[in-house]
C-alpha cells in the first residue's frame, strides 16, 4: 500500500521540527528546568533578587561580583534595571550593564527568564572550544561561566502569540572575561508603552543590544540597535554564526564588524 499524502507531510514535518531543534541546541546553550536553573517572576518590568556572584566578573576593567537578570532583557551590575523603553548609548546616568536585547517584556503574558551560575565542565569544555574557535589568538580557557535565557517572552500589550528566545552567556578564566549573546527566534520589538503596535510588537523605540560601560564614553551598539533592523539580529554575527554575537569585555575590544561600524570603543550605527 502506498503512504498517504498526510503521512508523507507527517513525516516531513516531523523531520523539519527535529532539524530545527538540533539548530536551536547548537546556538543556544543548555537551560530551563532541566539544568536546574532559576527563574524570574511573573512580574511586569521584573527582575531577579541581587545576585552574589561565586568569582568576580571584570567588564570594561571593573571587577563585579554581584548582578540582577532584569526581565526587559538587561543584565546589570550595579542596580537593578526596570526602564522598559531603552535609552541610546552612553548612558549619562552611569550605570554599567549588557543588554542583550533591551526592549518591553512581560513574562506574565507568556514566557520564562531563566538563568545559573556554572562550573559544570560540559559546559566551560563548549564555551572553551568556541571561544578558542572565534579567539584563536587569545589562549582561554572557561573556569566560570553565567547563563540567562528570555525563552519565548511575550511583549507588553501584545494581542499576539508572538515570543523572544535569546541569551546571554557571561564567562570568565579570572583574567579574561567575555559575553557570548545568542539570538534564536526574534519575533517583536517593541511593546506598546514603547509605542509599538500591540498586534504586531513592531515600530515605536525598537529593542537595544549592546554595550554601555557606565564611564560615559565607552559602549558598543551593535548595528541595528534601535531601529527596525534589530528583528534582523538571528541573522546577523560578528564570529560568522548567524544570531551569535561574541566579544571580550575586561578590556572590551570590538571585533568582526566592519570598519564602518566599529571605531575603536566607541561604536554605532
């Protein structure tokens, strides 16, 4: 007997889902419940308690040793961040964070943060093999790393289903610190106290990824940041894998981005 038509599309789709799960793996490091990972609260403009941190983490030659993991798609290291529209770069209020993407979330409508503290060696053994791929000049290898993961968050106001997956990937050798930010799936923009278009998540103030140090002179924009492009940014890279942004942040330097974009520390679109 012949397969049916809906059998065929059965197995198809099946293998396309499989296809895109082992894509997903592959960007993204492993989280969620499984890993045993924290979770944020179902709290508009939330963010995690302070976090004591088991290493100091340095970022633009400052050492930290505390941050939060801020719902609207910031980590910060000094004060907990709860602004919902994101402000241009260089800050003039000092305060240091990365900002992943910066933009209205509200997990109470749909989605989870979750993020870790890891010495598990799976895990620093990966990171250290992509670093060292990206950074083959700089020996490295990861003795700590700090995973946070918007899985699938929902913008404030939405009238859709539409969700974010991204990460931020904090690790360190206690000398050499760096930031990994992977985009998986990047579906809105903006919320609609930012003006955006609630059935849509797109127009208003766009969602900022980036850089500021807190110095007041020294950030990194990466390109789209603010605009409508930043939805682009699963397909965009400076390590030529599409949504992976990659960069040392001790002494942060700037690199695979085209001359045009990239002006020492201080760089925008």
């Amino acid at each position: 007997m012949k397969p049916s038509f809906a059998f065929l599309l059965l197995i198809l789709g099946a293998a396309m889902n499989a296809q895109r799960a082992q894509e997903k793996a592959s960007l993204l490091y492993p989280y969620g419940v499984d890993e045993h990972d924290h979770k944020n609260p179902k709290l508009d403009d939330g963010t995690s308690k302070k976090l004591s941190l088991a290493v100091p983490f340095t970022f633009y030659s400052k050492k930290y040793q505390t941050l939060y993991v801020n719902n609207n798609g910031v980590i910060s290291f000094d004060t907990p961040v709860k602004q919902y529209t994101p402000d241009p770069f260089p800050l003039a209020d000092g305060r240091p964070f990365v900002t992943p993407y910066w933009g209205d979330v509200n997990n109470v409508l749909g989605g989870d943060i979750f993020y870790r503290e890891s010495t598990d060696p799976t895990l620093l053994a990966r990171i250290t093999d992509d670093i060292n791929q990206y950074f083959s000049k700089i020996p490295y290898t990861a003795t700590w790393a700090f995973v946070a993961t918007w899985d699938d968050v929902a913008y404030y106001g939405s009238t859709s289903n539409k969700g974010n997956t991204f990460q931020a990937v904090l690790t360190t050798d206690t000398k050499t610190s760096f930031i990994i930010l992977n985009y998986w799936d990047i579906q809105w923009t903006t919320g609609v106290a930012s003006d955006g278009d609630p059935e849509t998540g797109l127009g208003g103030t766009p969602a900022h990824a980036g850089f500021n140090s807190g110095d007041e002179t020294n950030f990194y924009n990466i390109p789209g940041s603010q605009t409508e492009a930043i939805i682009n940014i699963t397909k965009t890279s400076n390590v030529n894998v599409p949504g992976r942004w990659v960069f040392q942040v001790d002494d942060f330097k700037v690199t695979g981005v085209p001359p045009k974009v990239a002006v020492s520390n201080n760089c925008f679109l």
